[in-house]
C-alpha cells in the first residue's frame, strides 16, 4: 500500500532538502526516504515535487550533482550542498524557526 | 556568479537538450527501481512491488514536463517550435504565402518612404541651433486680404529700428544671374538669393570654407563678394579650394568668392546656388522704399520671446506704421510665423494626406492577410480542436499562430525595407519641390517605424483570427463534423467584419483619389487664354553691365527677334516679360487721368508685363477693340499700353478704356495711353485671371524676358538653332528654362497630378485586394453551406432562390462597407478641402462613380463562387461529408 502522509507546504521542501543534503551528498530517491524516516513517516515527498525542486536548486547554484555510483554499484545522481546552499540553509532555517516560533506563540495565546 | 551559473543551466538546457532529457529519463528510472527494490526487500512479490512502486510515484511525464519548466528554456523551445511549425505550414501554401508576403511588402514599403519623407520634411527640426526660435516676418493686407505679403525695404527698416522682440533680423531677396563662362564651361542661367550680413549669424551656420558677409560687404558701392553652395563649389569649380578669394563674372560683373557653404546648408530650397549682400546688389532707394514689396524677412527671437508676443508687438509697430504713412502702399499689419512652419507651407497638408492613404493602404494590407488566415484557420480548425484536446493550452495555440504571421510579416518587412528605398528614391526624384529633399533618406529611425509597422501587422494579421477561432469553443469543430450542420457562423461572421473594414477603407482611399483626380483634370483644362501648341520659350535676363542703357537692351531685343525669325522653321515669334502662368511676378499702382482721386490709403493696382508687338499674335492672345502695339510704339518713350478684359471690368465698369490715360506710379509718373483690349491669360492655373496692363517690352523697364517663338510642327527642334544664334550675339548670355509651353503647364500641375495619381494607385491596389478577399469569403461560405444548399435543393428550392441567397450574402459585408465608405470620404473631402481646385468636395459624380466601380468589381468577385453554389449537385453535396 502507498504510505499514507502530509502534503509540504509550499517552500518547505527546498529547506528540507538543504538540511538533508546538510549531512552528505545523497542521490534523489535517499533525499526522499530520509526525509520520510527523519518525520516518522509524516512527511512524504512525491517524485513529482521532488525532482523539480532538485533542479531548481540546483540552477541556483546552492546544490550541485555529480554522477557516481549507488551502494548496490548503479549509476545514480547524487547531489551535494554548495556554499552557497549552506548558507542559504543557514538563512531559510533560522527564518522557519522564527516563523514556526510566531505560529506557535499565536495559537498558545488563543 | 549565480547569474552566470544560472545562465549556463539554462544554455545547457537549450543547446545540450538531448543529454539533459537523458539524465532526465535515468534519474528518474533510478528512483523507480530504488523503490521497487524497498518493497521487494519488504517481502513484495516483484510484480506488486512494480505496481505499488508506480502507484506511489505517479506520472513520469508530469515530473519531466516540470523539471524541464525548471530549466526556464521553455519559452524559447516553444519558439523554436512554432517557427517550424510556421514554416512547413507557409511552404505547404505558397501561393497564400507569396500573395500575403507581396501585399505586406506593399503596405510597409511604401508606409516606410512616407514616413520619412514627412519626418525629413515636417518633423525633423531644422538643422540649426534653437530653431524653435527662428521665424519668418510677413506683412499683412497689404492690398486684399493676404496675409503672407513681402516685405519692402523701407518698411524692414522701421521694423529693424522698433522692434525689440528679436536679437537680429535679415532680408532675403530672390534673384537670378548669368554666371559668365570662363575656363571653357558655358554660362549658365542659376538661382540665387540676396541677403543681409546678419542672416547666416542668425541661421547659426559656419562656412565650410572661407567667411561669410561683414556689414563692410553688405553695403552699396563695396567690392562684389558672393558666397557659394556647396553644390555649385562641387559641381562648376570641382571643390576646389584655391577658388576662394577668386573672382568670378557674374552678370558681367566681377565678384569675390569669399567663402562655400556647408553641404547640409539646403535654406530656403535646394534650388538656390549663390548668396550676395543685399545692400550691394539693391539700390539704396530701393531698400528705403516702402511701397515695393520684394523681400521675405528671417530673424531670430529673444531669449524668452513667444511667436505670439512676437506677432503682435510687429503686428501694432505696422499698423502705426500705416497709419503715420497712408499714401504708402504697405500692409496694414504684420505676422510672425515659425520658420519651419513657413517652409513646408503648401507642402505639409498634401504630405500627411499621402501619409493618411499609404495608412489606408497598410491597414487593407493587414486585414486582408487577417482575412487569409482566417480562411487558413477554419480550414485547420480540426487540427487545432486535436491540439486542444491533447492539452495544447489557448496561449499556446494564439502563440503559434502570432508566430506564424509574425514570419510572414517579417519578410514583408524585410522587402518593404528595400522597396521603401527604392520608393523613397523615386518620390524624391519627382518631388524636388520639397524642402530639404536633399537630407532626406533612410536612417535608423526609419528603420524603426519599419520594424514597428512589421510586428503591428504581424500581430493584428495572427491575432485576429486566432482570438476569433480560440474561443470558447475549441472543441466545437469536432463535434460539428460529426453533423455536418451549417457551422462556423462566427468565424465568418469576423471574416465579413473584417471585409467590410476593408470595403469601407478602399471607398475611403477612391473618393479621396477621384477628387485630387478631378482636380488635376479641371487644373489641366483650364484655358490658358493663349496657345499651348508648338510654342518654344526660353528665359534671358540681360546683365545691366553689359547693358546699362535703354537704346542698348532695345537694339539687342529687336535684332535677337530678327535673328530668331530668319531661322528656317520659325513662323512667328515675340517678346514677353513674363509668360503665361508665370506667376503674379510684378504689378504697380497707377492712377487714372481725369478720375476723382482716390482717398488716402486706397490704390488701384495690377499686374504689370511687358511685350513686343508680334508677342500677341504669337501667342493667340485675342483682340478684343482697339489695336496690339506697332513698331512705332516700341521706340524709347512710347506711351501706348495695352490692357486685358479683366482689366477693362474691373476699372473702367461703365465707359470706354480706349483712350484713357493711365499714370503708372514711378519716380517719373510715365502717362499711358490705352489703344487696346486683348483677351485675359492666367497667371496662376489655380487662380482666376488678374487685371493685367502690357507696356511696349522697349519701355526701358523689362531688361529680363522670355523670347516665345511659333512653329507649324516640331518646335522643339528649333532650339539649338536658336540658342546658336543668341550666343552669336553674346556668347556670354546664357538662356534659362528652355521648355515648350505644354511642358510648362505640365509642370506647374505635375505635384498635383502625383499626388492624385498616388492616391488613385493606392485605392486601386485596396481594390483589388478587397475584391480578392471577397472571392475567397464567397467562396468559402459556398463550400461551408454545400451541404445545407443541397438539403435546399433537395427539398425544391430552384437554382435562382439559391443564388439570390448568396449574393445578398456575399454582397451584404460590401454594401456596407460601401455605405461607410462613402461617409468616411465625404468627411474626408471636407478636410482637404483646400487641396481641391475646381470640384466641390462632395462632387457628387466621384461618389457615384465610386460606388459603381466597387459594386461592379465586388458582383464581379462574388459571381464565380456563386455560380458554384448554383451548380451544386443536391446528391453529391449530401453525400459528401
């Protein structure tokens, strides 16, 4: 059965991917599970946002692919962070967490 | 950095496209087979780990159409797309493509060589400084009601000393010298103006070589001096500069070069080849005299100081002027005028009514190739319908068809581009009367209306019919197919409007056309008054140091006509100051002996020629009572005037004129006494006949003049012979403008006659473009309606119904187009009014001709399609879908 879980909001999953790719260069369909397993499976990025959101990145220089070979020997893209990518990690990170923080304080108030 | 990254990404994704998509395919497949191979380790059955995997991971061609929008290519892979697409379609059609293409180079052609001729003549400043504050002064009413007098030289004085609206102002005069032969060239007859020191400072010019006029030239008894066009420094002395400083004759008198004007300097025309100062060349009487009105007046503005103000400060100083001198003959106030606007006088209105019909003519060329594609669109709809069905978006399919008329208008610019040079060349060539005609050609500018014009057609020509066939009804045609009911109703609807538009513009375009047309004719038969057939003329002006005395130029004229008529082949032949639609060129007040004075202020005044005695009969100018000259009349202080008609009704209503006395207004007050009436000649075409006195040519006045001469046939030939026979006299002397008399006429109506003839080929073409779009209307509704005309048929209706319905139908987008048409040009006719001569602007017989012609050639185009529809097999039609 397909598993079950949440739709990212718009412009989260860039930030997700940056952090994911924050421990190591990782092919397309690990960036997926990890963020999968990391969310206990709560989050699920489709192929479909997944590798257009790749790219994108990747044409704004903050990730850049190289092709090497997967821990069962295929030919796999893998991506890693740039320098670039890393800060705007650094940049996208702590604005979500003063937004969650905002949310957050809106609804305890409440 | 990151835009050049950026960059790079995206040449990658449009240059390398194949290996991009590759990688594309094989990320994907990678993370297809990751996923299978988690279920499969999960214990999944191959099979349901494929399908599961599938399932989960959704559309692969969505993803890659998204990732390939990530690229930011996509735009131009479009492009690419449409512009094939655009082009394999054009090749397919060629003759849809060639007729579109030849019509579109048309309508840009010749919109760009318009165009430049109107921003050449009319709205590029003029080429010096602050232009905006150069005018050009006139006297006013000076004795009806013109408003655009010259100005006498008295009369400049009192404004040069009173105004203080102007930093500077200059006098022009016209004149023409005999430039003498020297180094072997022969002399020649030239244009030149005569000018005060100050009005190349004013203009702002720099002398390309040498100086311009110091007030010590500019004054009466100094040395000649003269300054050259850079044309004539070109052309007769081959640009060199040693001529500087030079003498040269001019009129048999020595003048100094001292300098050469610049090769843009093209003021006032481009005609004018020599410049000498004013105060030398007139006599100081003449230039305090305030009743000879002979001089056009340049000045430049104070800093700060409107026309306006301008205007009525001159216009008060003149008026006081006239009232402190009313036996004066000047004008009772004066204007200001731009010197721009006084340039193109006369020019710009029949300029912008050519630019109005090459507009037309644009706007016919655009609708008609809308109109084709139209056609084009309909006939492909079902292709388009599949497009749409298969996710083509509306945009989509609007952005190919743009594109693709965007291809077509872009050939028709490119060639419109060379065709407007051509064009342009040709105009110039004819039109010389233009001011600065020589700095007019195809610039940047040009180049950029040209181009505009292009994506306007291209846009209007594709986006009409593709609007018309995207809306809201993409999917209609498939399901309309299936049965074969009468459809597209608005397709055709639009294709009729666009008709309509198109019928209307032409009756616009041939109204207008006809009346110019009508005009030129009405211009070309008035009656001169005199003969036109085999009569040779040429232009002298004998030099006044050659011949300074009255006996000198008398004996000179008499023995050139002896000479002239002894040549074998001539007939007759005379002597006239001024021939026959030579212009008003001269007239004088008088007074008539034993009439009551006239009160202060008023004048009696008419033109004034000279002529020998064989100049009437030479002519067939009409006796009317009385008698021409005789020789005896012709000795120094002969007092015999002959005067015309005109003359005759206006100053002497009720009483005979033979015998009267007429004092002419000289230092002297010569007295003249009327011997006869002869008929009236005109000296303008487009002007009724002046009220004109002739003075025996000896009269010691007329030292300029045209020798006209009568031959049974072939006077042409007599011209040679003739100018042989001056030049035995004085070879110095040289004849100017040797034309017959139909060659003249038909050059004082030549702009007319172009402009009309433009016109009328313009409106032919939007004709022939409108009957061909009507064709193919008729025709395609003929092929929509086969089925439903067969159903007609079938149920009893007789061929004559049928074709009565489709030619109302056919007819219906004509007559209104007509209809409008009409109303367009009445309105229209009002506007160029001023250009008419002779033909009331609704002249009803051009309006009526008009619409005859558009409705034979529109029944004309409808008869074949509907013929057709006539001729259609009922059985046939139903079984044809």
């Amino acid at each position: 059965m397909p598993e079950q879980g949440i739709d990212l909001p718009q412009g989260t999953l860039d930030l997700l991917i940056l952090r994911t790719l924050a421990l190591g260069s990782q092919h397309g369909w690990a960036i997926s599970e990890r963020i999968h397993q990391v969310s206990s499976k709560v989050l699920l990025v489709r192929q479909g946002s997944l590798y257009p959101a790749l790219h994108r990145l990747e044409r704004r220089g903050w990730i850049k692919a190289r092709w090497g070979a997967s821990e069962n020997n295929r030919k796999a893209k893998y991506y890693e962070l740039t320098k670039n990518g890393q800060k705007q990690l650094e940049a996208e990170r702590s604005e979500w967490e003063k937004l969650a923080a905002a949310v957050a304080q809106v609804l305890e108030a409440s | 950095m990151n835009t050049i990254h950026d960059l790079w990404m995206r040449l990658r994704g449009l240059l390398r496209r194949e290996a991009v998509e590759q990688e594309l395919e094989e990320e994907l497949r990678f993370h297809f087979d990751e996923q299978v191979r988690k279920f499969v380790e999960e214990g999944v059955p191959l099979d349901e780990a494929q399908r599961q995997a599938r399932l989960e991971i959704g559309g692969e061609e969505q993803t890659k159409e998204e990732c390939r929008d990530v690229r930011g290519v996509r735009f131009l892979e479009n492009l690419g797309q449409d512009i094939r697409y655009g082009l394999r379609s054009l090749r397919k059609s060629p003759g849809f493509t060639l007729v579109a293409i030849l019509t579109l180079t048309l309508g840009i052609g010749v919109n760009t060589a318009l165009f430049t001729i109107v921003h050449g003549v009319l709205l590029k400043p003029l080429p010096f400084p602050q232009p905006e504050r150069l005018v050009s002064l006139w006297e006013r009413n000076v004795i009806d009601e013109g408003s655009f007098n010259p100005v006498s030289g008295g009369v400049f004085a009192d404004w040069e000393s009173q105004a203080k609206s102007f930093e500077e102002m200059a006098l022009v005069g016209e004149d023409t010298a005999n430039l003498s032969g020297d180094g072997g060239a022969l002399p020649e007859m030239i244009g030149t103006r005569q000018c005060s020191h100050t009005l190349f400072p004013i203009l702002g010019v720099q002398p390309a070589l040498g100086r311009f006029f110091s007030e010590e030239d500019d004054r009466h008894g100094a040395n000649g001096t003269v300054v050259l066009t850079y044309g004539l420094w070109k052309r007769r002395y081959a640009g060199d500069p040693a001529i500087v400083g030079k003498s040269i004759l001019l009129d048999a008198q020595k003048y100094t070069v001292i300098g050469i004007l610049p090769a843009w300097f093209d003021y006032p025309d481009a005609r004018v080849q020599l410049w000498a100062p004013v105060h030398h060349e007139v006599s100081e009487m003449d230039m305090q005299n305030r009743g000879n009105h002979r001089f056009f007046v340049t000045a430049r503005l104070k800093d700060g100081v409107t026309v306006g103000q301008a205007s009525s400060e001159l216009d008060a100083i003149q008026q006081r002027n006239h009232e402190q001198f009313p036996d004066e003959l000047m004008g009772k106030g004066a204007q200001v005028v731009l010197l721009s606007e006084n340039l193109v006088r006369g020019v710009a209105q029949p300029l912008y009514v050519l630019m109005g019909a090459v507009g037309c003519v644009l706007l016919i060329a655009c609708l008609n190739v809308a109109n084709l594609f139209m056609a084009r669109v309909t006939a492909r709809r079902k292709e388009i319908a599949v497009r749409a069905a298969l996710g083509g978006s509306r945009w989509r399919i609007i952005l190919a068809q743009v594109t693709e008329s965007l291809l077509l208008t872009m050939a028709g610019g490119g060639l419109g581009a060379l065709l407007a040079w051509a064009t342009l060349h040709w105009l110039l060539t004819l039109r010389t009367d233009l001011p600065h005609a020589g700095s007019i050609h195809i610039d940047r500018l040009a180049l950029a209306f040209t181009f505009a014009l292009t994506i306007f057609c291209g846009v209007v020509s594709g986006l009409l019919p593709a609007l018309a066939v995207t809306r809201s009804e993409l999917l209609g045609p498939l399901k309309e197919e299936s049965r074969g009911a009468s459809c597209g109703k608005r397709r055709a609807r639009l294709r009729k409007v666009l008709l309509t538009a198109e019928v209307a513009l032409t009756v616009l375009l041939l109204i207008v056309g006809g009346l110019m047309l009508k005009s030129f004719a009405e211009l070309r038969s008035m009656n001169m008054g005199c003969t036109t057939d085999n009569v040779l003329t040429m232009g002298f002006s004998l030099p006044d140091a050659r011949y300074p005395t009255n006996p000198q130029i008398a004996s000179f004229l008499e023995q050139m006509l002896v000479r002239v008529r002894a040549v074998p082949g001539v007939s007759r032949a005379g002597i006239v100051s001024v021939l026959p639609g030579g212009g008003h060129f001269m007239d004088n007040t008088f007074s008539i002996e034993g009439a009551p004075p006239l009160p202060a202020g008023q004048f009696l005044n008419a033109v004034l020629r000279g002529a020998d005695p064989a100049y009437f009969t030479t002519m067939s100018i009409p006796l009317k009572r009385g008698r021409f000259f005789e020789d005896s009349d012709q000795r120094e202080n002969g007092n015999a005037m002959v005067i015309t008609e005109s003359m005759v009704r206006k100053f002497f209503p009720d009483g005979d004129a033979i015998g009267k006395t007429l004092v002419i207004d000289w230092e002297n007050k010569p007295r003249f006494e009327i011997v006869g009436i002869v008929g009236d000649v005109l000296s303008n075409l487009n002007q009724p006949a002046e009220p004109t006195m002739y003075l025996p040519i000896n009269s010691g006045r007329f030292s300029y003049g045209s020798l006209v001469v009568r031959s049974d046939h072939g006077v042409t030939t007599l011209a040679v012979p003739i100018e042989k026979e001056i030049a035995a006299m004085d070879p110095n002397l040289a004849v100017s403008d040797v034309l017959t008399m139909e060659q003249r006429v038909g050059k004082s109506t030549a702009t007319a006659e172009f402009d009309a003839l433009l016109v009328l080929v313009f409106a032919a073409l939007g004709l022939i473009l409108a009957a061909v779009g009507l064709y193919g209307l008729l025709s395609y509704l003929v092929t929509e309606r086969t089925n439903e005309i067969g159903i007609r048929m079938a149920l009893g209706a007789q061929r004559s119904e049928v074709m009565r319905i489709m030619f109302v139908d056919g007819l219906r987008p004509s007559a209104v187009g007509l209809g409008l048409g009409l109303f367009a040009g009445g309105v229209c006719a009002q506007l160029i009014r001023s250009l008419l001569f002779g033909v009331q602007p609704l002249e009803w017989r051009v309006f009526a001709a008009v619409a005859l012609v558009v409705f034979v050639i529109s029944a004309g185009a409808c008869t074949y399609p509907v013929w057709r529809a006539a001729h259609v097999d009922p059985m046939t039609a139903l079984r044809c879908e």
